[in-house]
C-alpha cells in the first residue's frame, strides 16, 4: 500500500496559501474572494493536484468546478458585495447582504423542502424525502458536506448554513420503520452532501441496521457521492477505506445490491491513476457504479467530452445513468444551456458511442412534477414542437407519456415552457395543483410565505 496522503481543505481563509495560486493573477483572486462571501467555497489537495490544468486558469473547467467565478453572480451583485469587502465592511454587513442576495437565488428549487417529506403517524420524518414511489432519500446527519463543493451544486443554500437537515443517527431507526410501513420502496438513496465524508463507522450505524431488520422490500442500497473524483484515498489509503470496503461487501452478502450513483462531471476526473484504482477497489466488493452529471456550460457543453466520459467510464466498468440539466437556482444563469441545446449535445454524443453507453438518460430536468426528459424536436401539424416525458413523476402514471411544448431554444427550465397546440396547461398540471394544495393543507403554508 502507498503511503496515506491527508486530506487538506482549501477555503476563502487559506487558498492563497496554494503553491499553484502564486501564478495567477491577483484579479481572479479578488473575484474568488468576493464571490465566495456568496456562493460555498471549499477544494482539497487532491482536486487542486490531480485535476485542475493550472496553466489554463481561469478557464480550466476544473478550475471552474470548485473555484468561484467573477459571473457567477449577476453583475450589480458582485458590485455591491466587491464595494463592501473593498471598503473594509464589517463581516456583519457582508453577511446581510450575502444573505439578501441568496434569498434571490432561488434557494429551494423543486419543492425539496415543503413537499417530499414523509410522514409515519402523523409525525414529519424530517432528513428525509420521498417522491417517487420507489425510492426514498435519506440525509444522514453526518453526511451533509463533502470532500469539494461543487460551484453548481443545487444544494448550496445548506453549505452556506441557509437551510440545515438536522438529524440524529437515531432516526435510521425511523426509516426501518417507514420502509416496514411502506412496502412499495425497494430503494434507499443515502445523500447529502456526500455521504461519504462519514467515516466507515458512521456509515455503518445507518447501513447495518438497514441489513438486520429483514426488509424483504429493501432491494437496492445506494449511495450519491463525488468522493471517487473528489477524494479517492477513501477508498484506497485513508485509515478506514478496508472497513469501507468490507460494508459495502457486506450489503451484497446480505442479498441486498450496493450502488454508488458517483458524479463525474468531466472525462479528465477519470484520468488519475487514484481515481482508477478507487474504482476498481469499490468494483471488486460487488457494488456497482452508475454516473451522473448536469450538463453545464463552461465544464461540460461540448458533446465530444460527453462522448469521451461516457466511454472511459464504461471501460472502468462503470455506467451511465444521467445527464440532468443545470437546476434553477445559484448560479444557473452561469451554467445554464438551453434545453434545445441541451438536447442537441445528448444526441451528438449519444450517436457517437456503442449501445453499452447508452444506458445513460437525459437531458433530464428534476423539477417540480417529477424528472422531465427533453426527447426532441419534431414538427406535428405544422406547428414545431419540444417532445417531451417524464423519466419519474410525482404520480408514477406521468411515466413515459409523451407530450409537447412549444418550441422555444432559449428556455433553460420546465417552467418557461408553454405547451403546444393551443392548449391551456400541461396534462399534469391540474393533478399537480391539486397536490399542492392538499400539501399546503397538510400544514406546509408556512413555506408558503
Ligand atoms: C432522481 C431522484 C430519485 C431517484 O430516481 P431514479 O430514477 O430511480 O434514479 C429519487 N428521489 C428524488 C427526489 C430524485 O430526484
Ligand atoms: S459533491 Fe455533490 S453534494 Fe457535494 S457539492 Fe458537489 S454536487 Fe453538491
């Protein structure tokens, strides 16, 4: 085994200390600075010496994936939170106006927070989130950071301490229950943040209760993660990656499927002889590991990188799950591709790779009513029209019905979409009106305010 290599965070306190920063212009430092008194900021030592190409900072997509941009915040508020750190403002007054600014940046896309979470006797199962009716989300409490932020990260409010998931890991004892309560989960979504910040031992005090409760429903046990691309020493020299190891070889023991839904968002993350030899170690437990990313300009909106991503990670033994569409929220404006475009990458790069790449779905949009996938463009009594479908909806039975907005290529999200053929609403929209108002009803209003 390779010596341990420690985890060293990079944050607004101390990335000028970085040896690759004395290259770069202090101008992008500045922006760094004051663009992350708004949007989270946190990289590591493995992400600033295995991935980033630092002779082409600022522009580097690597760079851009963990380090914040001037652009991604809107021109008049980068200025007022620039004149505020220029003038030497009270943190204090920073932070209110950090803090006004987030509210602005649509903190809670998709209703997360005020309509997914379950209930079991009346009582909220807060940590958790359940959608669709398969699968049920769950937050462990200790798993709510990660190895790197994202700069994309559709849950930026909790990294900032705007909306906290605030749980004991008493509560996986509440999801047995819920899972005994509802028969029709099959899976179990262990999220964050990452997850796999945990140790193996805190990792182990949700898992194992999940195995000893004999759950003949509980099929699939799967965790999100970025620490394959993030942090590989996880699972290769950190002290607990054997133990590590040895769980996830124990769900599959236990009869029950492991898989690592891991997000790479570009090719070059598979490049590192770590991030490989992390990969093969989590494949020789069992576990199996499906891949997702948004599509997002400035990264990845070039077809030829899908392509190339989605072919090394099946040469890894991987296999592509998603491609989603930048949420809407935080810097969207930054990452947004238009849907049409969105469209027209997935087809370039999916004509351009063998049937075992196209496992993977997309350009998928989770939004309110459920995961909506842009199928095309066609022209249907004349009128040019987006084909779309949902890939999970709210009520299972939206499921792969096709139905069609009109065209419009500048639209970024479901909710500048209008439909085609002159009509009023989306077939959808009234049973999802519906819902929210039972939701409300149920004692939600307040997210209402
Ligand atoms: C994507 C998602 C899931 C998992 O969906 P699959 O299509 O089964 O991978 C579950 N819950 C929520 C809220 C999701 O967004
Ligand atoms: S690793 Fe995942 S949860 Fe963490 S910042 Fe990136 S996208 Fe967000």
């Amino acid at each position: 085994m390779p010596d341990t290599i420690k985890y060293k965070a990079y944050s607004l306190s101390n990335f000028r200390d970085i040896p690759q920063m004395d290259e770069v212009a202090e101008a992008i430092k500045v922006d760094i600075e004051v663009v992350g008194q708004v949007l989270p900021f946190k990289t590591n030592n493995f992400v600033v010496d295995h991935l980033i190409d630092w002779a082409h900072v600022p522009a580097d997509p690597l760079f851009v994936l963990t380090f914040p941009q001037r652009d991604m915040l809107l021109p008049h508020h980068y200025a007022e939170i620039a004149g505020l750190v220029q003038s030497g403002a009270a943190p204090a007054a920073i932070k209110e106006a950090a803090n006004r600014i987030r509210l602005q940046l649509n903190p809670h896309p998709a209703g997360q927070i005020s309509h997914n979470v379950p209930t079991l006797e009346g009582e909220q199962l807060d940590g958790m989130q359940h959608k669709y009716r398969e699968t049920v989300l769950f937050f462990p409490s200790q798993g709510q950071t990660c190895h790197a932020y994202c700069s994309f990260c559709f849950r930026w409010p909790q990294f900032v301490g705007m909306s906290e998931l605030k749980f004991a890991s008493r509560e996986v004892d509440r999801l047995v229950d819920y899972l005994q309560a509802n028969p029709q989960v099959s899976d179990v979504l262990f999220t964050g943040g990452d997850p796999l910040i945990m140790s193996a031992r805190h990792l182990a005090q949700y898992i194992e209760p999940l195995l000893d409760a004999d759950l003949p429903n509980l099929r699939h046990i799967r965790i999100g993660t970025k620490a394959l691309s993030y942090w590989p020493y996880k699972f290769l020299t950190d002290d607990d990656a054997q133990d590590l190891l040895a769980l996830f070889r124990k769900v599959g023991e236990r009869g029950k499927h492991l898989a690592l839904m891991a997000h790479f968002n570009h090719p070059r993350e598979l490049e590192p002889e770590p991030v490989r030899q992390a990969i093969a170690q989590v494949r020789q437990t069992g576990a199996l590991i499906r891949t997702q990313s948004p599509l997002l300009r400035h990264i990845n909106d070039d077809p030829e990188l899908w392509r190339e991503m989605w072919a090394r990670q099946v040469l890894l033994g991987c296999v592509p799950y998603y491609m989603f569409v930048a949420r809407d929220t935080g810097a969207q404006h930054y990452f947004a591709v238009p849907l049409v475009r969105a469209w027209e990458i997935f087809r370039e790069a999916y004509q351009r790779v063998s049937g075992l790449c196209r496992t993977v779905r997309g350009p998928s949009m989770s939004a309110n009513p459920g995961k909506v996938q842009v199928l095309g463009i066609s022209e249907v009594a004349g009128e040019k029209v987006m084909q779309l479908r949902f890939i999970q909806g709210r009520n299972p039975d939206w499921v792969h019905r096709p139905f069609f907005a009109k065209y419009d290529d500048q639209a970024t999200w479901l909710n500048e979409l209008k439909p085609a053929f002159g009509e009023a609403k989306f077939f959808y929209q009234d049973e999802l009106e519906a819902f929210y108002r039972e939701s409300i009803d149920a004692s939600h209003a307040e997210d209402y305010e």
